[in-house]
C-alpha cells in the first residue's frame, strides 16, 4: 500500500469503527487534528481507533503517551506511522 491508500483506509476505519454517522471518509481532512478543534475525538475514541488499527495493519503502539499524541494527532501521522511499522 502506498501513503494515500493507507490514508484512505484510516479514514475508513475511523469512520467504521467510530460509528460517524455524520462524517464520511471523504470529509476527514488529512492534515487536520483528530482530537479537539478537529475532528472532535476523545479518549474512549483513541482507545477504540488504535485497536483497529492494530488489527488492521499490525502495528504497535508506543507505551509513551507522548509518543502516541503524536502518532495519533492526524490521518496523516497515523498513516506515516503505519507506514513505517507495518508488517
């Protein structure tokens, strides 16, 4: 898969195992923040998306919450990290 494929399936997934009923893959901005003043995310959410995406690409998740802020502040830093972590 290349960055925008895996862009696209995280999208998805935020989507699906989310249950947005009012936001569409399309509507999530790459670059824009998922928790806040993006897209709006909590805790419980982060929780909920990391196991998807761990099950999805086979990825690990650092035990560092900072380290994980940062992966998780977007799409696009989900897919880079995903990118490089996958197996």
């Amino acid at each position: 898969m290349n960055i925008e494929q895996i862009e696209a399936r995280i999208k998805d997934i935020i989507v699906s195992s989310l249950d947005l009923e009012d936001v569409s893959p399309a509507e999530i901005e790459t670059d824009a923040p998922l928790f806040g003043d993006g897209l709006g995310l909590d805790s419980i959410d982060a929780l909920e998306l990391g196991m998807a995406i761990r099950k999805e690409f086979g990825v690990a998740f650092s035990k560092d919450p900072a380290e994980n802020k940062k992966i998780f502040h977007s799409v696009k830093t989900l897919a880079e990290f995903v990118s490089g972590g996958a197996k």
